[in-house]
C-alpha cells in the first residue's frame, strides 16, 4: 500500500530502480526499452556520466539562488548556448520548470505585450483542433484537444481553433502537398477575420505534433504561409516546441526545417533529458524590449526560475545535442528507425500511416486501410498494444492520441538519440509482437 497518488493507473505500477543507457530496469530486475524516452524526455538515455557530474558539482556548489536576487553562471551560459543555436530574431530565454510552465509564460508574456503596446482589445489566442499545449489552466484553455478539457470546463479563457495541418486525413485526392499546406493554413486568415484580427493575441501550433496525434509534421509551405498570415494581422506566432524541440526531430528547434522564426517559442522535455525538470520560454528581442523599455517588469514568475542545478544539468545536455553532435544522430538513427518500421508495418492491415521525423514517429492504426476507418474507442487497441509492448520490455508513449476526444488510434515512438542499431531492431520486433498479440 502506497500515498503515491498514482495518475496513469489504479494499481501499483512496477517500481523503477535504475536507468542504463536507453533501459530502465524495475526493482524485479526486468529491462524495459524506453521507446518512447519516458515522454519524449530522455533524448541522452538514462545514465550519461557528464550531466550526472555537471549535477553533482553544481549541487555542491550552489544548488539554487533565487532570482529575486542573483543570476547564476549555469544560467547565464545556457542561455547564451540556446541563443546561439535559436531561431533567427530569438533572443532571450526566460526560463521555467516544465513544458505546461513553459506554454503558460508564452500566453502571458504575448498577452503583456499587447498590454505594453496598447492593443488591450488583442486578448484571445487561436491554435489548432486536438492540440495540446500543458495541462495549467491557460495551457489547457489554449489547446484544442477536447477530451483534456471536458473535465474542467468551462475553461477560464476559451480559446478558438482551426483544423490541423494532418495530410493524412486531411488532403484530398486530386490536390498537390504544397496546395493542401496553402488551404489549411488560410483556415487561420478566415478564423482571424471571423473573430478580428484586433482582438487575436497569437497563434499557437506544435511542428510536429505530438501526443495528441503521433509525431504529425506539418507539409512544406504549410509554416511559412502561418507566418505571413501572422506577420500581416500583427498576431504573434508562438510554437511550442516542448515534446519536438531539442534535437528530437533532428534539428535543435523543429522549425528550423520549416524554414521559418516564431516570435516565441517554448521547449521543456529533453532540454533537461530527464534528468533535471526544467523547461524555457524564448522569445524575440521585440517582445523582451516591449517590458524594458514599458513598465520594465514582466510581471510573472516561479520560485525555480534558472534554478542553478537544473540549468547545469540543461547545459550539458544542448551542448551534447549541438557540438557533441547527438541531434545528427537523431537525424541519422531516426531515418533507420522509419526504415525498420516501414520494413516491418508497411503492408500491415492496420498501420495507415508511419509519419514522423529524426527520433519522433508515430504509427496511425486503423481498422480499415481503405477506408482509414479507426478501431472503435471502446476497443482500446491502443491501450492495449502499449500493456503488451510494456509486458515484453518496450515502452512507448503512454497516451494513446484522440481523433475529436476518441482514444486508441496511435503509437508514439521517442526514444532517447543514443540508441544502437540493434536496438531499433529490439523495438521493431518487441511492438510488432504486441500488435500480433493484440490485432493479429
Ligand atoms: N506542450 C506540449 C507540446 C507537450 O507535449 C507537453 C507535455 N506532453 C506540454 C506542453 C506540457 O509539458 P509538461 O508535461 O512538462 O507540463
């Protein structure tokens, strides 16, 4: 009997002991591969000895000073190390705990911005139909995913949102990618002139969308024509980058091969790979000035901002993701992981789709290939492929995605930049047994 209020489950799950490169073993001693990197979090694997040391001396240094008062080294150079590899017009890093933190400074700090220019009427935002951007109640009343805000409705400020860039439900037969990319994109112009343009504070997508729909890209063009949508109606364009930045899609931001710059963008998950919570809003040198040279205070905050220990930790592991080369190799590992699936899931019956980038794929399962008609919710095939994968030692992540709030129709693969070869074929073979057991 445990207090441990556990989320995910009404037992007791297994007990993790220790982590070793890209396995976590449990107290019994059994190996899981971590498919999924935990949440998209472990991009170095469980057990990298230089952020353990970078930890263990800032720790015995100073662990925390709190920024009412000080700025810290660690802070301050992984600040300038994210600077350096950002987004051209990026120019601060404000840093947070976590991606829902993360999300939630973009929103206010878009928000104060049009306070600090003087367009008060700018006070919603629009994002996109089954998104997720953090589980605090302004992340959460942004996001489009209907099945996470049902609970707690209503939300504290609705939010609006257009259909999302997703070529495999989304194209029609007789259009071209670039053609689809224009006509789903213009969704934003039409919904800003529906609800104002001078009423709209930003527009918030993932680049490659993750929990809600299975490591999504968006088409080329897709991004650039949201950006001059964006730029024309003065709205902000704020990507979240939490679960595809990092090196996850095999460049350090997602955007980078969209080919264009948001005005803030937010990164959590593998900026502290696991092995310190922390997470950072970006933003433009525009939207910083706007408090500098106004009121000169952005007024909001958390206890553990640069928290010193966490920012050490995060420091390594960008320079591990940049210098140390470790985002080409999730390029690299992340094209034969996509080969391995194809080769294994193809012609299966029920994958509809393989999609992804770098070490972020997702398998679209279907009841019906032609049809791409989905299992019916009640079926929990997904929930099912999962228990199966985690009982023969594969772990993947552990939300299932909705299609309008339905459960069951993806599987997202993220595991850590390191892994070998042999072990994608581990993974392959451990989740295509768990689709044997579970759909044949
Ligand atoms: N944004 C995105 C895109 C996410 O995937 C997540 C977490 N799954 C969050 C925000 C929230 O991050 P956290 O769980 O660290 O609060």
């Amino acid at each position: 009997m445990t207090h441990v209020f556990h989320r995910h489950s009404r037992t007791t799950p297994p007990r993790a002991a220790r982590g070793e490169g890209a396995y976590i073993i449990d107290t019994d001693g059994k190996r899981y591969l971590d498919g999924s990197g935990g949440a998209a979090v472990s991009c170095l694997g469980h057990s990298d000895p230089e952020v353990i040391a970078a930890i263990t001396e800032q720790v015995s240094t100073l662990a925390f000073a709190h920024t009412g008062f000080f700025t810290t080294e660690p802070a301050e150079r992984l600040a300038d190390r994210l600077i350096a590899h950002a987004p051209e017009g990026i120019e601060k890093v404000y840093f947070v705990s976590g991606g829902s933190e993360a999300v939630e400074t973009a929103l206010k700090m878009a928000r104060q911005y049009f306070v600090e220019t003087g367009e008060v009427t700018r006070t919603r935002f629009i994002a996109r139909r089954q998104s997720y951007h953090g589980n605090t109640l302004g992340a959460l009343a942004t996001g489009g995913n209907a099945w996470r805000r049902a609970p707690f409705a209503p939300l504290m400020a609705e939010s609006f949102h257009i259909a999302p860039c997703y070529e495999y439900r989304g194209i029609e037969s007789n259009e071209s990618l670039e053609d689809y990319g224009l006509r789903v994109a213009n969704e934003l112009e039409a919904e800003l002139l529906r609800l104002g343009p001078e009423t709209v504070i930003g527009f918030v997508a993932e680049p490659v969308v993750g929990a809600t729909m299975g490591a999504v890209p968006a088409v080329p063009g897709y991004f650039k024509r949201i950006r001059e949508i964006c730029d024309r109606y003065g709205i902000l364009l704020i990507l979240d980058e939490v679960m595809c930045g990092m090196g996850r899609t095999g460049t350090l931001f997602a955007c980078e091969q969209d080919g264009i710059s948001p005005d803030i963008v937010t990164i959590a998950k593998g900026l502290g790979a696991g092995y310190q919570p922390i997470g950072a809003t970006l933003c433009s040198g525009k939207i910083h000035d706007a408090f500098a040279n106004g009121s000169g205070f952005f007024q909001h905050g958390h206890t553990y901002i640069g928290h010193a220990t966490a920012c050490a930790a995060a420091d390594v592991v960008v320079s591990k993701l940049t210098e140390g080369g470790l985002t080409a190799r999730a390029a690299e590992m992340g094209d034969k992981l996509d080969a391995a699936l194809r080769a294994s899931f193809g012609d299966h019956p029920h994958i509809g789709d393989i999609r992804g980038r770098g070490m972020f794929r997702g398998l679209e399962i279907v009841a019906d290939r032609e049809t791409k008609t989905p299992f019916e919710p009640e079926r929990a095939i997904n929930k099912k492929i999962k228990a199966a994968a985690f009982e023969a030692g594969l772990i993947c992540y552990p939300m299932g995605g909705t299609i309008d709030g339905r459960l069951g129709d993806h599987v997202l693969l993220a595991p850590p930049f390191i892994l070998e070869d042999a072990q994608i074929g581990e993974l392959v073979d451990k989740l295509s047994m768990a689709f044997a057991q579970v759909i044949g």
